[in-house]
C-alpha cells in the first residue's frame, strides 16, 4: 500500500470519508436544539499539504486542517465543518486531551473555557469516523492537546490585534525542575476584543482570561509520561445582530441609520429585568457582569505507558467545576408604531413613534455544574493490524438549570433605547417566564470501544471500529405550565429516570486499482437518546432513539502534481428536537413558544482536489452539490397546523465552494481562501431567501528568524456587505412579497478587518 498512497492522500482521503454533503445549517441561540455540529463540509473535507501537523486518538494519527480556525463570524471558536446537518448551539465539537472541554454546550458554551493558544501543544481537525467510534457522537471535532512541561526552556507567544481595536495576549513558558525527568508548563490568555461594533455598555464583545499550570513527569528510556494540568477560564461573551431591508432576491440592504456588522442591535444599557423563578424576586441583569459571566476550574491527569509487551497504555481524566451564567437577548420581530399605540423611551418618557423592535430576554445565573470524565485505552501494532481497545467514562451534575424570560421593546436603530408600551410593566417588560425552563440531576455515559486499521495487501485498508454505550438520566423537571407565577419551589416535580444502551461503529475501505488511481466506500452510525437539556420544558420530551447511518462511495487519484477525491454520500437522522419562539405572521405582537421533533435526509456529491503545479504553489478546490430535506415536519401555532416536511433545511446552500491557493517563497507565504455559499433560505417554510454570497480570507506570513515571525489577516478583504443565517421572527412566513421593504434582523458575517499578529518562540 505504501507505494501507492502518499501520507498527504491518505491524509486528505480520510478526512473527506463521511464528509460528503456540506450544510450551513440553523441554529437560533434561543432554540437550544438538540443537534450535532452545524459542520460546513468545505473547510475539512481537504487537508492540504500544508498541514499544520497530525493530531492523534489512542495513538492513530489523523490530520489536521489549516482552514478550521478561520471563522467569518466572530474571533471566539473554531469555524463550524458541515455534516449535511442542522447545527447545534454550541457549534463544532471541541475536545482537549481526548476528552470534551463541556460535557455539554448549554449553558457551559465551549468557547467559554477553550480558546486557540500557544498552551495547546497542537491543535487539529477530528474526521467523523474517529468521532463516532471514540465518543459515539456525529459530527467532526476539533481535537487538542495541552502543553507539557518541556525538557529545555522555552518561551513561546502571540500577540494579535486589529485596527478595531481587538488584542489578544497569549504566552506560554516551559522547562525542566529537575534532571529526572520533573518539569513544568504555565501560560496566559487574555482576549479583549470589541469586535466591529461599539456597544453602550461596554468597551468589549468579548472579554475572556484563561491561566493554566502544570508539572509533566517523563520516564526513562521513553516509556511514557504522566502530566496533572491545572486550567481556570473567565469569559463573557455578547452576540450581536443587524437590521436590514429585505427585498426581492434575497436582498438584504443596509438602512440609513444601521451599518451591517458595524452598529449595535443590543439594548444601549445592556440590562434586561427578570422574575427568578428560584425564590421569585425581580431582579436586573446586566450584559457585562456576573450575569453573563462564566467560570471554571479545570483539572486533567493524562499520559501514557508503553508496557514490555508493547501495548501502549494511554489515559485522560478530568475534573470540571464551573459556574456558568448566561444572558442572551434575541431578535424576535419589528413592527410600526404610531402615535395612538402609545410607546414611550423607558429613560426620558419621551414618545415614540417608528420602527419598535420585540425583544426576548433569557438570562440563566450562575448555574453549578461538575463533570468528571476519563478515557483510558490500550493500542498496539501487531503484524497488519492496528488495534485499540479503549474505555470511556462521563458524569455530568447540573445543579437546579433555569433559564428566566421576559419579553420588552426596544427602538430599531444604533445602540436601542427601551421602549414602555401598552401592555409592559413601568420598567418595559412583559411576559415574564412564559417559556422558563428547568431541570436537575445527572447523566453518566459508560462506554467500551474497539477498533482496527488493518493492511490487508498492498492494494487493500480496512479500517473498521464499534463502540457501546450505556447512558443514565437520574433527576427532575416540572410539567407546570410557565408563566409569571411559576417558581421551582412550588412547582410538582416530575422524576426522571432513564436507561438506554446505543450502539456506534464505523467500517472505512480503499483500495488501489492502478499505482495512482482507486475506489474507496464507508459507512458510519450513531445513535442517542435524550439527554437532562430535553426536559427543561413543560412536557414530557421524546426519547425515542435517533438514529443517523451514514453511506458514502467514491474514487481517488493521486498524481505528482494532482491529488482528487470525489464522492456521494447519503445521510439521514431522525427525532431532531426543535424549540421555536414563534411570531404570528398575521399579528407581530403574539408570540408562542412551540416544540417540534422532525426527520432530515440529505444527498451530496463532493469533489475536492489539490494541485501542486510548481514548486511553492498550492491550491485547494472543493465542489459540493446536496439536497437536504426536513422530513415529517409539522406542528401545531396559533390555531394552524404547519407542514414543512420535504422543505429544504435552512441555512442551505445547494451548491458550495472553495478556493484556497497559497504561495511560498523562501520565509515569504501569501494565502487566501475564498468560500462561496449560492442562495440559502432563511425560515423553515423556504419563502424567504438570502441571496449568494461570498466569504473571503487572505494573508501574509513571513519569518524573521527562527524565533520571531509577523502575520497579517484580512477577514472580509473584498468588503461584502450583507446578512446570513436566518430572519428571526419569520419562521412562518408564507409570501415573501409583503416583506418586501420590511426591517428584519439577522446574523450578519464580519465586515473589513485587518488583524496583525507577531509569534516568538525561544
């Protein structure tokens, strides 16, 4: 086989396996959905050949994508990889040490207590079959590795800003204690980044601080290595939205008096008032404070032992205490007011007459969770085969969950003003905890897996694995029905007590038919049940077992200067849950929170090709053609009955592209990366449109010596200007012609930012 697939092929090949259909799938931060990783398929399906390094699970190596920490969005995560599925809140999978950063995104987001950093000692992209067969779960990760202490001294560090005014601190110092193998890690994170725009009650988007330390233990004549690391994370993060016209073609334009990605839709004092329903008081939250403030302590006992029999014993443990609190405010609608409707500015009792925007407000204080995890395994080489055999241990303690509402107004423009209006309270607020949730208790995830990468010939690899699981649910929720009233103290509580047994497992082929040229096929499946996040509403959640298998066929070429893979893949999964904050297309005043469970299949073609014409040049193309449909998809609102089975997901783009060339020249490198996204809808119904679009990224890169090197990013180089994701509000819209003209609010990707970064190493 060696003669016939070059390591960079096989690199690539195995990332683009179960890659097939690409996505850019919704996900409103209210929703909560319980869906795996909104994973854009363009980004990882190619790992080019200038990688930056291989990343491992039980001792198998598995590449690693250039491309996976470009995001378009934001500077706070990893770019979400597509899958053909709706994504989750909590984007793309995020694993340290072999083992999850949260056990789960809500309310403890990843990005909350992980960041990109010299402490990790390397970062990379996870193909969906190492997932499933190693956490049971669907999707691709981003897989990291803590520093550990280092034999000699070394400083290393970046510092990153942008002309918006962003910086970014980041050092990381290591060396010896002692000369029998004793030595020690410890780093700094700071990130202060204002984004794009200027809020009123704050000088920062984003504002996180991790600190980590720890003490690594080698053995002699190589045999392995034990490592116990310390992590404490701060963070608060805001998520901002824009106004826009809406027109013919999916046209979003600017308004007169908001810029997209530079003006603020968030409330100017940052403070939404809440009725907690732990005790009842009415309390105000503020953006910027404890409220929306996470915190953590982590520590990680990991390492490896190399027995005389050859088997290489390796281990991960953690322990994870945070506090987690959250406070979103989300875009629901916006309407006219006259002067007869008799809305008034909360601060100066002025009146008001124009565009009024409908708030949510969902604020969840300083919820305690403890998470112990451990992945312990054993892998060895024996003649053909590679074997692991490997444990998995998660336990999950989620201290009295829930999330507060209140509803208010607020004027459509830079930095809002609340509004009071006819049916709030003096402050300008209503609906007080309809929709609330809560739950408590714990979830323990026991699993055993095995797997196999077997060299049959020299034409033939087999790689095959499967993976049991047993998960407990063992807490309480309340069927009370939510509303101003409603409190955890006087509600009847309802036990939950659960036990499901799932099954994962894998089976990758390829085989050679000449020296360059072969065929490949894989299959993949997962299946879940439901986890303590489905009973925070009112109702009795379904557990049926989801189900996603996942086929995919297709050939590979692997020439001097060209390297192709092209495959179909079919994807389906089923029992999708769904949380809605409808909007009633006939009265933009009446709102409704509904739960929905609904089916997706989806169907790809993708090819993905490298070129290396000369030397320095590389360029990276990838083409996806799909067709993701919503099946069994209805619901019951405001008196209606809605059929949305056969529609296309949101988010979706049919056809997806991108360019990414590069060129080295000495210690000169100049990259770009161009990702296009053809017409996507924007609610569930497919009566409104975004139109085309494109995202951009280029680059400059040069080293200075061996010990300092400069950067230089452009995000957005072109200037598009224009929203994407979905139009809140709008899920039940049916004729797009009266939206025509109409103010609606979206997600939006980054305007022009330049970003400048210098990295030394000592």
């Amino acid at each position: 086989m060696k003669q016939y697939i070059d390591k960079n092929f096989k690199r690539r090949r195995l990332s683009l396996l179960f890659a097939g259909l690409s996505l850019c799938a919704s996900s409103s931060l209210f929703a909560q959905e319980e869906e795996n990783q909104n994973l854009k398929v363009q980004d990882s399906v190619a790992l080019q050949q200038e990688l930056k390094g291989d990343n491992e699970v039980d001792g198998k190596k598995n590449g690693s994508d250039r491309n996976v920490m470009l995001n378009a969005s934001s500077n706070s995560g990893p770019r979400d990889v597509n899958i053909g599925l709706p994504g989750s809140v909590g984007g793309i999978t995020i694993l340290e040490n072999d083992l999850p950063v949260v056990y789960l995104f809500w309310p403890e987001l990843p990005n909350k207590t992980w960041r990109q950093s010299v402490s990790l000692q390397r970062t990379g992209l996870l193909k969906m079959d190492e997932l499933a067969s190693t956490m049971g779960d669907l999707g691709f990760a981003v897989n990291s590795y803590t520093q550990t202490g280092t034999e000699k001294f070394q400083v290393k560090g970046k510092l990153t800003g942008s002309h918006f005014g962003w910086f970014q601190g980041d050092l990381n110092v290591s060396g010896p204690i002692s000369d029998n193998g004793w030595s020690y890690t410890a780093g700094a994170f700071v990130n202060f980044d204002p984004s794009t725009y200027d809020l009123g009650y704050n000088n920062y988007a984003d504002q996180t601080k991790i600190f980590r330390a720890g003490i690594t233990k080698r053995f002699k004549d190589g045999k392995g290595e034990f490592n116990i690391s310390y992590k404490y994370a701060d963070s608060y993060t805001t998520t901002n939205y824009a106004v826009i016209e809406y027109g013919p073609d999916g046209e979003a334009n600017e308004i007169d008096d908001f810029r997209i990605g530079r003006d603020s839709y968030i409330v100017r004092d940052g403070k939404v008032r809440f009725k907690d329903i732990d005790g009842g008081d009415y309390y105000w939250a503020s953006m910027d404070g404890n409220d929306n403030t996470n915190t953590s302590h982590n520590v990680d006992i990991f390492g490896n032992y190399l027995m005389d029999n050859g088997w290489n014993f390796k281990y991960s443990t953690r322990l994870h205490l945070a506090k987690a609190s959250l406070l979103n405010i989300i875009p629901l609608s916006i309407l006219n007011a006259n002067a007869e409707d008799g809305y008034t500015i909360a601060s100066t009792g002025e009146a008001y007459t124009g565009a009024v925007g409908t708030q949510l407000g969902m604020n969840s204080p300083e919820i305690s969770t403890t998470a112990i995890m451990g992945r312990f395994s054993i892998n060895k080489k024996i003649e053909d085969h590679h074997v692991t055999l490997g444990i998995l241990e998660q336990y999950y303690d989620i201290d009295n969950y829930l999330s507060n509402r209140s509803l208010f107004f607020q004027t459509v423009e830079n930095q809002p003003q609340r509004l009071i209006g006819p049916n709030t309270d003096e402050y300008g607020f209503y609906g007080y905890n309809g929709g609330a949730e809560f739950h408590t208790g714990i979830e323990n995830k026991l699993a055993v897996y095995a797997s196999d990468d077997w060299q049959v010939n020299d034409r033939f690899k087999l790689n095959y694995g499967i993976f049991f699981r047993h998960h407990h649910i063992d807490g309480e929720y309340s069927l009370q029905q939510r509303g101003i009233d409603f409190t955890i103290q006087d509600a009847e509580k309802t036990p939950i007590n659960k036990n499901w047994f799932n099954i994962a497992g894998k089976v990758n082929a390829s085989y050679n038919l000449t020296n360059k040229f072969g065929v490949l096929a894989n299959f993949q499946y997962t299946e879940e049940n439901g986890r303590l996040e489905r009973y925070s509403a009112a109702l009795s959640p379904n557990t049926t077992t989801s189900k996603s298998p996942l086929g995919a066929a297709g050939i590979f070429y692997n020439g001097d200067w060209v390297s192709l893979v092209s495959q179909v893949t079919y994807l389906t999964k089923n029992n999708y849950l769904k949380r809605f904050n409808l909007v009633n297309p006939q009265d933009d005043t009446q709102q409704q929170q509904t739960t929905t469970y609904y089916d997706i299949e989806t169907l790809g073609w993708t090819t993905d090709v490298v070129l290396t014409p000369f030397k320095g040049f590389s360029f990276h193309g990838l083409v996806t053609l799909q067709d993701p449909k919503y099946k069994d998809f209805t619901f019951n609102a405001f008196g209606n009955t809605y059929d949305f089975s056969d529609k296309t997901v949101l988010e979706i783009s049919k056809v997806l592209i991108e360019l990414d060339p590069s060129y080295t020249y000495k210690d000169w490198k100049v990259w770009a990366s161009f990702r296009y996204f053809s017409e996507q809808y924007a609610n569930i119904n497919n009566a409104l449109t975004f139109a085309p679009r494109w995202e951009n990224f280029g680059g400059v890169n040069y080293k200075f010596n061996d010990h300092l090197n400069f950067g230089l990013t452009l995000v957005n180089f072109l200037n598009q200007v224009g929203a994407k994701g979905t139009i809140n509000g709008a899920e039940l819209i049916e004729d797009p012609e009266p939206y025509y003209g109409r103010l609606l609010t979206s997600s939006y990707i980054r305007p022009f930012t330049a970003q400048l970064s210098v990295g030394f190493n000592f």
